[in-house]
C-alpha cells in the first residue's frame, strides 16, 4: 500500500489502457474541423487540456486544494513548470515533423524514444535503476520495454508502408527525411521530459496526500506541468497567428466553399482536449497502483497509445485498401506491442507480490 492506495498492478494495467484510449482517439474530432487554421485549432483544444481541465479536475478531486497549494514545496511547482514548458517544445516539434517524415515514422521515432527515455531515466539519475530491476520480475518489465520499443519501431515502418500504398510517390514532395529526423528527435527527447515533470511535482501530490487526496493525488500535479506546455504552445501559436493573420478566425470563420460551423469546431477543439486531460487522468489512476514498479508506468502508457492508436486505424478501415505485405506488417507490430504489455504486466505481479510478501 502506498499513500492509502493498494498496489493491483493489473487494475494499474487497466486504468492505463483507458487512458491510452483516450491518448488514441484524442485527435480524431480533428477531422471534423473546417476553415480553421492548424494554429487556432491547436491553441483551443490546448487551452482546455493544457489549461483549463487540469484546474477544474484538482478543484473537483484534490480536498483543501488551496491549503495544499499553500504547503507544497515552490521549487517542486517551479521544476514541474519549467519541465512541463519543455514538453510543450516537444508536442510542437511532434506536429512539424509529422510535415516532412508522416504521421507514422514521426510517432514510432518520437513515441519510441520518450518511451525509452521517459522510462529508464528518472530510476537511472535516482541511482536505483539497477537495484530496482535486479529485484524478482525485473528480467520481464525490462525486455517488456525492450520489446515495446522494437513493437512502436515496427508500428511505424507499417505505418509509413501505409503511407505509401494510399498515396504513392506524389506524397514525397515534402518529405524531408533530415529535417523530419530531427524533429522527432527532439520530439522524443522532450515527450520524456513530461515523465520528469511528472517526477519533479511528486512532493506537491505527498502534500495533496496529507490533506486525504489518495488516489487522485497526481491530479495536483497537472496544473504546474501542464500549464508549462501551454505556455509554449500559446507563445508559438500566436507567433503563428501574427505571421498569418488568423486570430480572427476565433470569432468568424474565413470565407470559403467547404461547409463549416464555428460552434462545431470550438466543439470538436474541446472534445480534443477532453481527450487529451482523460488519458493523463487515466494514468495517474492507474500509476498509484503499479507497486514496486511504478516508473515502468510511462512505457505502458506510449506502448498501449500506439497500440490502440493503431488498432482505432483498423476500426475506421484505414488499411482495407493496403498491400497484403503492409497489413502484415502491422499485424506482426501489433503483436509484438501486446507482448509487451503482457511482459510489463507479469514483471509487475511478480514486483508486487513478492513486495507485499
């Protein structure tokens, strides 16, 4: 039991996978959007997820919010801010690289190493990375990041086979395999920096525990690291609007031929960020109950997000029309992430049982 909460590693693996649901079909309202500029989109749903939502889920979830914000330590809210406003860098450069290098290598580059990094690194600076995994079940969760790693990996040279049967060779005119590169690069290295902010506000989510918040302790922490990616993500997206002219867009759509409701793009930007703040409220629900290996938490969450980020792509028939060899490859990619899972969760079990014993 940690902070009043029991360690169930599978109920953590499951709460994790609601999350990562979430995280998969959090941009699909997208598609619902006319006549709005990538920026004006953005910058709206970031203002609910990024802003708004984790104010409005503290104030409901976290008991003597204004008590604890008055206790916890300013270094750990300033370190959780600043760390956050790195990760706000990262989505960005998430966003451009999907323009040169696709939607898939982008994700399985940058999902792939935030999962890694994201993961090993915290235990590694703490100097507990090696005892941590010589405890019983620590031969499993590390292969299961390994082999999550290989899965993603595999997931985007599916998806970028995909890429290739739908579109053929017209769609290469932008692509840019250097400048993609580098983007997911960074992309990848600053997603991680979102599970070291999540590290950095852990004596703010101690503090919420002392005043009963329990399980919803993590909730605190959001107000800090995420609004330090909002604030990047609002800096560039006004840069963007000032260069384009496009804020007016918040208040009448441009003109043009394709059929579009202001209400139902604020709308759909708002289901977005619902999505977006659900699968973080997922997964501090289910990283409270992960026991003696809570850290492995971020690569169960990047591996399921891929995993059923996917999975929602063969729900909507997006690989119907693929090459037999594409759908192939993805079957091979999706086993091998549920592998993954499946060795995360039994090296879990076999932390925690051997914990409680």
């Amino acid at each position: 039991m940690t902070d009043g909460v029991v360690s169930n590693p599978f109920l953590g693996v499951a709460l994790h996978a609601v999350g990562a649901i979430f995280a998969a079909t959090c941009y699909t309202p997208q598609k619902q959007v006319k006549r709005w500029s990538w920026q004006t989109y953005w910058l709206t749903q970031a203002a609910f997820c990024w802003f708004l939502l984790p104010i409005i889920g503290a104030y409901f979830t976290i008991p003597e919010l204004g008590a604890v914000l008055r206790e916890a330590p300013r270094d750990a809210m300033l370190k959780s801010f600043l760390l956050g406003a790195a990760y706000g860098i990262g989505g960005t450069a998430f966003g451009v690289s999907i323009r040169y290098i696709g939607f898939s290598l982008t994700y399985a580059i940058a999902v792939g190493l935030s999962s890694v990094l994201g993961t090993l690194i915290p235990p590694l600076v703490k100097g507990t990375l090696g005892s941590t995994l010589s405890k019983p079940g620590g031969g499993w969760v590390l292969m299961g990041i390994i082999v999550g790693t290989l899965g993603i990996a595999l997931c985007g040279v599916a998806g970028r086979s995909k890429e290739t049967d739908l579109q053929g060779q017209d769609a290469s005119k932008s692509f840019s395999l250097g400048k993609g590169l580098a983007l997911s690069l960074l992309a990848g290295v600053l997603s991680a920096v979102y599970g070291f902010a999540l590290e950095a506000g852990q004596p703010i989510a101690d503090t919420a525990v002392k005043h009963g918040a329990g399980m919803w302790q993590g909730n605190v922490i959001y107000i800090f690291s995420n609004t330090g990616a909002f604030l990047t993500t609002l800096v560039y997206c006004l840069y963007l609007h000032a260069k384009h002219k496009t804020i007016g867009e918040l208040v009448e759509l441009p003109a043009g031929e394709e059929k579009a409701s202001l209400p139902v793009n604020f709308a759909m930007a708002v289901l977005t960020g619902l999505f977006w703040y659900g699968q973080f409220f997922f997964y501090n629900l289910g990283h409270v109950r992960m026991g003696a290996f809570k850290f492995t938490s971020w690569a169960i969450h990047m591996i399921m997000l891929v995993l059923f980020s996917n999975v929602v792509g063969l729900a909507l028939k997006e690989w119907t029309t693929c090459k037999p060899r594409t759908r192939w490859a993805l079957r091979i990619a999706l086993t091998v992430l549920v592998a993954a899972v499946l060795a995360l969760t039994y090296g879990n079990h076999l932390g925690d049982v051997t914990a409680k014993h």
